[in-house]
C-alpha cells in the first residue's frame, strides 16, 4: 500500500503548486519599474527606477530607490527636455491580500531628492530666446497605490499609481505617474 501510495504521490506532485510562506519580514527584494507621466508623448515622459525593499511584519514593507525621470515641454516648438535624478525613501503599507497571499493591495508614502537638469545646462534656444529656469536640486513628497501579484514564490509583479510633489523647480511640480515592475524576492 505504501507502495502504491507513493506511486500516486509522484506522478501528481510535477501537476500541483506547493505555495510557499510570503510576506515575511526581514525578506529583502530588488525591483525595477518603468512608467510613463502622460500619454502625450509616452517616449519623452517615461521615469525608470531601481528600488531594494525590505518586509517587516504584517506585509508591509520600507524601500529605497533610485530614479531617473525624463519629461518633455515645449516653447514655441522647441522641445525642453528635463531630466531628474532622485534618491527615494518611504514605508508601504499592506491595506488587503487574498487569502493565500498571491495577490495584495498596498498604499506607501514617499519623501524625494535628487537633482533636476533642465535642458543639458543650455540656457539658450535656437530661436535666440532663453530659459529661466536652471539646474537645481529638488525635493519633494508623495504617495502610491500597488497591487502586487505573485508570479512564483520570489517574482512579484508591481503595478503602481503614483503621485510626486517636488519643490525646487518650476516645471511641472506635480507628478502623477502609473508604472509596471518586477521584483525579484532574495
């Protein structure tokens, strides 16, 4: 019987999903998220960012990031780009899950800073006029909305709803954004 028993044990165990504990605390992860500010223009209003969290109890978690934002205006036909750089620190915190945990909703605060570089330090257009605006450091706050859904035990899929108030510039202070990324659980 015992024979048997393992037997049929083998032969079903390729076929079934054995689910792994998730959300642990102390569980390091690295995430890399893209996303865009606008659907005007998609290619010239991205941000990417590179982010290490860290689990505490109860699934939520604090994180870290680096980003680079890339955003497009325009004077009189002349594109402008603007390009930050940020360093990013905030805390998520686990609002609901399903019960086996593969899918979570998750609300995080966020403070910023970095540097903010407005037309690659060129102060003067083609057309002779010149912008007011410099390079400067910025700074600033904000919020975000994530569903994450488990692909396996230690890939996660991130999609995000995000909204970034940044101080220090003139140029578009306001920033909601939406991103998808992918975190890889150590």
């Amino acid at each position: 019987m015992k024979k048997i028993l393992s037997i049929f044990l083998m032969s079903i165990l390729p076929f079934s999903s054995i689910l792994a504990q998730r959300l642990l605390p102390y569980q390091k992860g690295l995430q890399v998220t893209a996303g865009m500010f606008s659907k005007d223009q998609p290619k010239d209003n991205y941000f990417v960012n590179l982010e290490l969290t860290q689990n505490h109890k109860k699934g939520n978690y604090h994180f870290f990031s680096a980003e680079y934002q890339r955003r497009t205006t325009f004077y009189a036909e002349n594109p402008i780009p603007i390009e930050t750089y940020l360093l990013t620190g905030g805390y998520s915190f686990h609002l609901i899950s399903l019960p086996n945990k593969i899918v979570s909703l998750n609300s995080g605060i966020e403070a910023s800073g970095g540097y903010q570089l407005v037309n690659h330090n060129k102060l003067l257009l083609a057309d002779g006029s010149q912008i007011n605006n410099e390079s400067s450091f910025v700074y600033g706050a904000g919020g975000r909305l994530t569903i994450e859904a488990y692909l396996t035990n230690f890939i996660i899929l991130s999609v995000q709803a995000r909204a970034k108030y940044i101080w220090g510039t003139n140029f578009n202070q306001f920033r909601p954004s939406a991103g998808i990324g992918l975190r890889f659980n150590l």
